[in-house]
C-alpha cells in the first residue's frame, strides 16, 4: 500500500517564509508592531536545493519546478539518487547543494546512526540571505546554528514542522516572522485523515487475513 505524501507541508513553509504571510497576518491582528516588514522575495528564478528525494522531496521538486525555480537534489541512498536523477533532478552533493541554494528543504527521514544532516558547519554554508525549511524531524537540523544565523540577519528565515523555538528566549525572532513553527501539523488535513483511516483499517484486515490463512493451514 503506497504511503501518503505531505506536499502541502514543505510547499506551504517554503512560500509562506517567502512571501512573508504570517507576519502579514499578525501585524493585521496587532500583536506585531506595525512597522514590521513585510517584504518577501519571489520564488521563480531561484534554486531550491532539496535534501532527502523521497515521496516528498520529489513531489516538492515537480511542485517548485512548476513555478519557475531550479532544482537541485541530495540522497545519502543511492537508490533515491538514481530514480531521481532519472526522472531529470539534478543530484549534486549536500554541501556543493548548500552552497548553491536560495531556499534549501530538508525531507530526508531521521537516521540515528547520522541524525544532525545540517550541522553547524553546514549551516555555515548556507548563502547569505538563504531560506531553510525542515519537514522532517527537529534533530535533523542543528537549531542553535540557525538561531545564531538569524540573529546575525545570515539567514533569512526558517521554517521547522515542529515546536523548537521557546516564545521567550526566541521571541524576537518569532516576532520579527524570521522563524515559522507549524507544530507537527504536516498530517492534520481532511484528505490525510481520511486516507490514513483507509490505510489503518486495510492493514487490520490484511493481518485477520494472515492469521486466518495460518490458522487454516
């Protein structure tokens, strides 16, 4: 049974980051200082550097291609490297992707033999001005590093699917819209719920049939 991708979760970081739409939102409300900026950048044109191209790092490739950006890939498995590159991404390695990248998103899977992908080290090869996002678990990015790189206006946003910026220690951050917290919610959509009920309920019945064929034999 094929896995659920979350394509709205990456595509929906990476273009609210961009254009700067929850600041927009809250500095409507008030709870922002009305001199908050508000000014984002366009995506097309740029390089989106996608690290992990599985069922989501693919599906967010077709989606940026579609609007104008340049894609570039990293895999640690080889066999992801091959598919990909074979449907037309270009694979390039995570440091040389780094280095090349406007907005970079990370949707690799959590490995715990290597957990931290982008390390301080890598995060000091990130562009000036550059994006991250994170799809994937908090470990994988070092969030100190990025804190420092926010704070020292390197980076210029960062998006995580998670809770990992404390509301006082960060809150300028958070204030400013330079960090963007979307609490695990990567799964919470009608369509998902439902197909992962189908999915629950199919895997139920495929072990009653399993333990009614031993039972048989």
């Amino acid at each position: 049974m094929p896995r659920l991708p979350w394509p709205s979760t990456p595509r929906g970081l990476v273009l609210t980051l961009a254009t700067r739409a929850h600041p927009a939102n809250d500095r409507s409300r008030g709870p922002v200082p009305a001199g908050t900026s508000l000014r984002g950048i366009e995506l097309g044109g740029r390089t989106l550097g996608i690290i992990g191209v599985g069922r989501i790092g693919t599906h967010l490739a077709r989606i940026a291609d579609g609007i104008g950006m340049q894609v570039i890939g990293s895999d640690v498995d080889p066999d992801a490297c091959t598919v990909a590159g074979a449907a037309g991404l270009e694979m390039t390695p995570t440091d040389e992707l780094l280095e090349r990248s406007d907005v970079v998103a990370v949707c690799a899977s959590t490995d715990r033999a290597h957990s931290t992908i982008v390390d301080a080290r890598r995060v000091g090869l990130l562009r000036e001005g550059a994006f991250l996002v994170n799809v994937g678990r908090p470990v994988l990015v070092d969030t100190g590093a990025v804190v420092a790189a926010l704070r020292s206006r390197r980076l210029r946003g960062y998006g995580v699917d998670e809770v990992v910026l404390d509301p006082g220690d960060h809150a300028d951050l958070l204030m400013e819209g330079r960090a963007l917290q979307t609490g695990h919610s990567a799964w919470w959509r009608d369509e998902a719920l439902e197909r992962g009920a189908t999915q629950f309920g199919q895997a139920i019945l495929d072990c009653l049939r399993e333990v009614a064929e031993e039972r048989a034999a």
